[in-house]
C-alpha cells in the first residue's frame, strides 16, 4: 500500500460535465452501464486519462463510439484520449451479494444500496473518483423491486425500472442507490421562499413505526439551518434510507442520505433518550451537509475537515439550541477528552488537516472530526459572531459549486475581518494537544495570570510552534459574585501574561471557561478552590469542570497514595445532586465520575504507569462512598424526579429521567437492587428499563433480567445490540472477556453486522479495567477477531483496532502483551492496507 501527500496534489487531466449510468440490478451479476463526457482540464498539463476502479469485471468500454482495449490494473484503467471533449462508455459486471466490505454497492438483508465515501465509487464502475471532479448524474435503475431510488428527482419510472436526475454537479462520493421491499413514512416541509419540499423515510416494513422522531428532527434541522445559517434546501424531494449492515453512522448523500438503522429508527419502547438525541444530532448533521459537504465540497480527502469539523460545529449548535447549550458542551468535551485527547496524545496522532495517508478511511477520526469542531469554535470565537456570520456568507457565495481547501476557508475569514490567520493555521497543520499551565499573582489591586503553553512532540513532528489559544476567563471574588465578566484572551507566545487592574482584592479565577479551546489545563489550584467554584462559579461548564478536576484529584490521590474518599469532594457533590434549583440533567453530570479511560490518561500525564485494576477499584470505592453519603437524599431525588405521564424525548423529560437513573445507581449499591427490579418490572420505555437493567446486571442481581429481555426482545435487531453490549460492559472486571467469548458463541452474534460487531467488541474495548486483565486474555480475544474480521470488512477491523492505540501507557507486561497481539495481527498474510496501516502506525 502506497503512502499519499497533499503536497503532491495535481489537479485533474480530464474533467467530467455529466454522467449516465445504468443499473441492471442481480444480486451477484449487476450490470453498470457508464456513459461519461469527460473534456480536458484548462487547469491540468497532463493529458493521461486515467480512471479509478476496483473488484470490477470490464465487460466492454468505447471512446466516442469506438471499442477501445485499455490497460487495466487493480486501481483502475488508463486509455488513449482524445485532447478535446469526449464520451466514455464502459459496461462492467459487479457483485453486491458478496460485497462485505460495505463499500460501493453491496445487499443488506435483501435491499441494494451504497456507500461510496471515501472511495467506493471506484467498486461500483471506472471513473475518476476525486472529490474535485463533479458532474450531474442521470441514472436508471432496473431491477424487480418495489422501491428504486437515486439522488435527486425523479424524472420516470415504470414497472422495474426507474429514472432519476441530480440538477447540482457532485463528486462521485456523493452518489447513491437503494433499492428494495420498503415502506415509507412521508411529510413535507416549505422552505423559506416557499417551496414545497417532500420528505421521506424509507425502512423495512416491520419498522415503519419508529420514523416519526427522525422526520420531526429533519424538519427541525430544515428550519434551523434556514434561520441561522440562511440556507435553503435545494431540491424538490428529500430521501432518508436505514440500512442495517453500515460501517459508519450515516452519509450525506446528495438528496438521499443513507443510515445506519440505529442512527435513525427509534420509538419510545426501544430506544433510550440518549438514542434520540443521537439521532436528532446526526439527523441535523447530515442535512446540514448539504451545503458544508455537498454543495461546497473538498479539493481532495486532506481537506476533509472542511466539511466535517464545520458540519459536527453545525450539528452542536442546532443540538444547544434545541436542548441545552451546558449540558450539550460538557457532554462533548467529555468526549472529546476520552476520544480525542488519547487520540492526539499516542502513535495516531495527526494534524486536523493531516498530510499523508494510506487509507483514508482510517482519517474518518475524532481528531478530523471533534477537534476539526472545536477549531471552528475557537475561529468564532476569535472573530465574533457577527465576523463569523459575516464570513460564511462570503464563503457560500464564493464557493458554492466548488471543491475547496483549508486556505479557501480561512481566507474568507481573513477577508471578513482583515485579520491574518497565518498563526491560526498551526491548529490545522500541527498535531498534538496543547498544554497550558497558569499561575497567578495579586498586587497592588491588578491581578495577573501568567500563561505558558507547550506542546508534546508527535509522530513526524518533532518541534512545535506556539498556537492561537482563546482563553476565556472569569473573575469571582471570594463570596462568589463576579467581578469580571467572561472576557477571551488571546495567548499568541509560549509565555503570556494578562493584567486585571482595579480589584480590591485577590480574585478566584475561573479559566477556560466553556472550553474556549482544546487544550489540557494545567492549574495548580487547591482542592478548596475547586469545591468554591463547584458550588458558585457562573459558567456552567466550568463548574461541572472544576468539579471534574476535583474528583480527578480525589482519585489520583486514592490510586497513588491509597487515600481515602475526600469527605469534601462528597460534601460538594451532595450540595449541588440536593439543590432543586439547578437543571437535572446538569446535576447528573456534576454527578458522573471522569472515566477510567479519563483517569488512564490523566495518570500517565503526571507521570504515573495507570494500573487498571486500581483505577477500577478507587471508583468504585468513591462511588459507594457517594452513596453512603446521600443515603437519605437518593430515595427522595429518585421519587422526585420520575416522569408521569406518556414518554416524551425532549429534553425536560430525559433530564429528569438521567438524574433519577443516576440516582438509582447509587442507590443500587445500598438497597441489594430493590428499586431497580421494581423499576425493570414497571418499565414502559427503554431508557427506564435499560438503566434498570444495568444496575441489575452490575451489580451481579441481573440474570433473570438479561434473560427476560432477550425474549422480550429478539426480534428487533437494534434493541438485541444493546443486549450484547450491556452484558459486556457491566461486567466485573475478571469476568468480562468470558462474558464477551460467549456473547461471540451466541446464536445472534454475526460478525458481518458492524453494529453486532460492535456491540461485543466496541464494548470490550471500553470496558478499560476488563480488556486490560494483566493476562492479556482481552488483548487475545480481540485480536482473534480483528484477524477473523479483516477480510470480511478491512474498515471496521482498522477501527477497531484502535483500542489498541494506547499500548505503551501500561506497565511492560502488558506492554509486551499488547506488542505481541499487534505483531500478531501485523503477520497474517493478506492484511488488508486498511488494518495493516493502523495497526503499523500504532506499533512505530
Ligand atoms: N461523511 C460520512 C462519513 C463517511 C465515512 C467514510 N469512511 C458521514 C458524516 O460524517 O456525515
Ligand atoms: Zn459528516
């Protein structure tokens, strides 16, 4: 496999204006008859026509009417052409049945359909298969299915055949085929200068109940992006798929996004309220693609931040709006830190806009995609909201239609606002999380933080510049009022400091206030501080934060030092679960431990070899120390906060329901499980039954339960993936790779379903103390998958192997165990580039 860098761009020797394909659909010999005007690109001195393709049988192929014999290899075909405009013809013979891969056409339980991002085009026909080449598509489908669709409108049909046409010319990566026996839950909605829009979900019959959340959130997303961002819909019809078998969560396709069924499915019986804000949020993110993605595309897959860091900003703003902007925040942060933090912090470290790449399937990660967000956020921050409205119309305007770079974007920003953006461009360009210590001083009524930053060395980049960090900051003075409001500083050196003058004395400070920037903080306060800013700081995030880092404290101090639980954490955590004003959802938060991934990294930082059975065993002592705390509070904030009436998803609702449920929890520990049998037994929703289950599965009262819900529930596919995954991941730790080997032995586990997969392996992964058994017995089991996986689907096997990333954290024994299971994985003949690549990153 071959390593590519964007500083090797060309542009395209031919370009394409428009595409017909015709599909003869059978599910192991479909017919894809291509015709093609290409013409030369003015902007290229090349004239090699080359086009992409893969796994495809060339039946015949013409230049202008004439039979042409080109050259074929694995990676596509060249041919003599033409120095002017011409028309490709080529018919090939492709294999859906026994497309695994999930890339390109492939069947999923009896339906055709399509993934082609990144680069699945190229396994459906010959074609350059570049985001930078975008032309129309007309397509005609035939096949004895009820139910034939592509992107755009449709233009005829009749009986096993149908028409479609996309008027707005797109990259390869956007096309899509369904076909299938499916039902469809319509709507519609009028945009803003009165048009008519037709809506729909396309499922399989049996689900045609659990559409009417996807379609209101759709709706939703439709006004949003209309009010916020002034961008109306750009077609006359709308199409949402759910497919089963997906590798990922779902794609923007041109007016035909495809699911993952467990993206968009969802009723009250069973999905959770974390499911349908999921949904809701992935939902918006897709249709807000159509114009950051679509209708503006990327100039090649480097820039893929472009439009996946914008449209995640995108989606996290519709999702504060719509939900709460606090909780929104803090929920991705903490995610961003478990994810992305180890991520930019190990062997996979790379830039938001990286320069190199084998498979750019292994870039679809949280370090394009979350951090890709978070340097939106910053830009906003930096500029104002008005600069940044501003810029965004300037870059709709100048680049619709086109496929755009990292300079283009930050361009309009700098046109906007006159600013330069040279330095700003490090955070696209340079890898690795930020380090940021402050001290301060108080003299003579000015306050002063002294702010230094550094970066970590990663992999390919020794030496790091100094970034553009926005820090906001608040003042507090001792009694809790603030005496300086959220002001956002701007470090541009190593070494920075600022002055606040005029206070009459020694302020609390309350730094990076909602996160103003993705960066690890490093603040030598006492442990009296942070439990003064949990109880009166007026940032929301940074109150729940400071509360976070008191815990973080709590238990270093327990795993290091054997310490006991502080009684002051769990006074300050009592004060804010009991006080009714606060928002529910909120006071769940504050309550959640950092996770042990979280305390695995935070370990290491300082120095420390993370023992995961330590860490284990520290939360679970300060969790039954919380306990014994409230032991009068828990029953009265559980009955306090259960919902009467008919399930409703929104936020009030669920935020109620979470604190409650984190109630339970606690309160499992104290009452042998009472309340939690009784609350599995009175369920009428799944997040009530589930949170029921769970407390009665970890705390080893679930047996009767986890049966009951299988036969409660064995006929529906996505509520059975959380069966696998909740017996895994509420396990004991010396229990849970047998718990996952047999889950592998049950009669519902296929590993051909990335979310089945998933489930068991996804939750093995995470369950931090269970896979990290010193005897390596989880590092074993899921190597042996990964290899049985591999050539089944090479992408989700690359994904997953990441759980691997961490390796050379732990202490050499497991260390050795892990480079073992790595190197094993590495010689097994046929690896395919995807998983060879990632596993060979992380063993480097
Ligand atoms: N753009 C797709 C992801 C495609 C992943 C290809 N391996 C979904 C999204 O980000 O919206
Ligand atoms: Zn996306």
């Amino acid at each position: 496999s071959q390593k590519i860098y964007l500083k090797d761009y060309t542009p395209p020797a031919y370009l394409v204006d428009t595409v017909h394909l015709t599909f003869k659909l059978s599910p192991n010999a479909t017919r894809v008859n291509s015709k093609i005007r290409f013409r030369p690109n003015p902007d290229s001195d090349s004239r090699d026509f080359f086009v992409h393709g893969e796994h495809l049988t060339l039946i015949r192929a013409a230049i202008d009417g004439q039979e042409c014999s080109p050259v074929v290899t694995d990676k596509g075909l060249t041919a003599q052409a033409p120095d002017a405009p011409f028309t490709w013809e080529a018919e090939v013979e492709i294999n859906p049945q026994d497309n695994t891969a999930l890339e390109g056409l492939y069947m999923s339980n009896g339906m055709y359909c399509t993934q082609c991002e990144a680069e699945g085009f190229r396994r459906i026909t010959y074609y350059p298969d570049r985001p930078d080449v975008m032309a129309t598509f007309t397509v005609r489908i035939e096949g004895d299915l009820p139910v034939l669709l592509s992107n755009g409108n449709p233009t005829a049909s009749g009986d096993g055949w149908a028409e479609w046409h996309d008027p707005w010319p797109k990259p390869s990566y956007l096309f899509a085929l369904v076909a299938g026996d499916l039902r469809n839950h319509p709507d519609s909605f009028t945009t803003k200068s009165g048009r008519k829009v037709d809506l729909n979900i396309w499922v399989r019959p049996d689900d045609i109940d659990k559409c009417a959340f996807g379609m209101e959130a759709l709706k939703k997303s439709m006004k949003w992006d209309e009010d916020v961002y002034g961008r109306e819909y750009d077609l006359d019809l709308f199409n949402i798929v759910a497919v089963d078998d997906f590798n990922m969560g779902a794609m923007e396709n041109k007016g035909l996004n495809i699911f993952n069924s467990s993206c968009v499915l969802a009723s009250p019986e069973t999905a959770t309220d974390a499911n349908f804000e999921r949904i809701e949020a992935i939902i918006a993110h897709e249709y807000f693609h159509n114009w950051t993605g679509n209708r503006i595309t990327c100039r090649d897959w480097f820039q893929l931040c472009l439009k996946e860091g914008l449209t995640v900003y995108r989606d996290s703003q519709f999702t504060s709006d719509v939900r709460s902007r606090a909780v929104k925040r803090i929920s991705d942060v903490d995610g961003l830190r478990a994810v992305q933090f180890r991520e930019d912090n190990g062997p996979l470290a790379h830039p938001v806009r990286p320069d190199s790449f084998v498979e750019i399937n292994n870039f679809y990660t949280a370090t394009v995609y979350e951090k890709g967000a978070e340097v939106v956020g910053m830009l906003k921050r930096l500029v104002g909201d008005d600069a940044y409205a501003q810029a965004l119309d300037l870059y709709f305007e100048r680049h619709d239609g086109q496929a755009v770079t990292i300079e283009d974007w930050l361009k309009v920003f700098e046109d906007t606002t006159g600013r330069d953006l040279g330095q700003f461009m490090r955070w696209y360009s340079q890898a690795g999380t930020p380090r940021l210590t402050v001290t301060d001083d108080f003299k003579d009524s000015t306050y002063t933080l002294n702010f230094k930053q550094y970066t970590p060395p990663t992999p390919g980049q020794d030496v790091k510049q100094p970034q553009v960090i926005p820090i906001a900051v608040g003042l507090l003075t001792p009694n809790g009022d603030e005496v300086q409001e959220t002001v956002v500083l701007e470090m541009t050196k190593p070494e920075q400091s600022f002055e606040f003058k005029g206070l009459s004395s020694r302020p609390v400070p309350s730094i990076l206030r909602e996160f103003s920037a993705p960066v690890i903080l490093e603040q030598d306060t006492d442990n009296e501080t942070r439990a003064f800013l949990m109880a009166h700081d007026t940032d929301p995030f940074n109150r729940r934060e400071s509360g976070n880092a008191l815990a973080r404290d709590v238990l270093r101090r327990m795993i290091t030092d054997g310490a006991a639980p502080d009684p002051m954490y769990l006074e300050a955590k009592a004060k804010i679960l009991t006080d009714e004003a606060l928002d529910p959802a909120f006071r769940a938060l504050v309550m959640s431990l950092p996770t042990q991934e979280e305390l695995a990294q935070m370990l290491f930082d300082t120095g420390h070899t993370p023992d995961p059975e330590a860490i284990f065993n520290a939360t679970q002592t300060l969790a039954q120390a919380s306990a014994e705390r409230l032991k009068q509070d828990l029953p009265r904030i559980y009955a306090a906060h259960q919902v009467k009436g008919p399930y409703s998803p929104d936020a009030g609702p669920a935020g109620h329901r979470v604190l409650a449920n984190s109630a339970l929890w606690l309160l499992s520990r104290l009452d042998g499980c009472k309340q939690a049998q009784a609350q599995y037994d009175a369920a009428d929703n799944m997040t009530q039954q589930i949170s029921a289950l769970g407390c009665l599965q970890y705390f080893d009262h679930g047996a009767d339960a986890t049966q009951a819900f299988y036969d409660q529930w064995r006929h529906d596919r996505l509520v059975i993936d959380k069966w696998f995954a909740m017996q895994v991941s509420n396990t004991r730790p010396d229990q849970t790779v047998a718990t996952a080997q047999a889950l592998t032995e049950h009669a519902d586990f296929d590993m051909k379903n990335p979310n089945r997969f998933r489930a068991v392996f996804g939750a093995l992964a995470w369950h931090h103390a269970g896979f990290h058994q010193a005897d390596g017995a989880g590092y074993r089991l899921l190597a042996d998958w990964l290899i049985k996986l591999d050539p089944v689907n090479p992408q989700t096997t690359a994904r997953m192997s990441t759980a691997f990333q961490s390796w050379r954290r732990y202490d050499e024994g497991r260390q050795a165990l892990m480079r073992a299971e790595l190197e094993r994985i590495m010689s097994t003949p046929d690896l395919s580039g995807d998983t060879g690549e990632m596993v060979g990153r992380i063993l480097e």
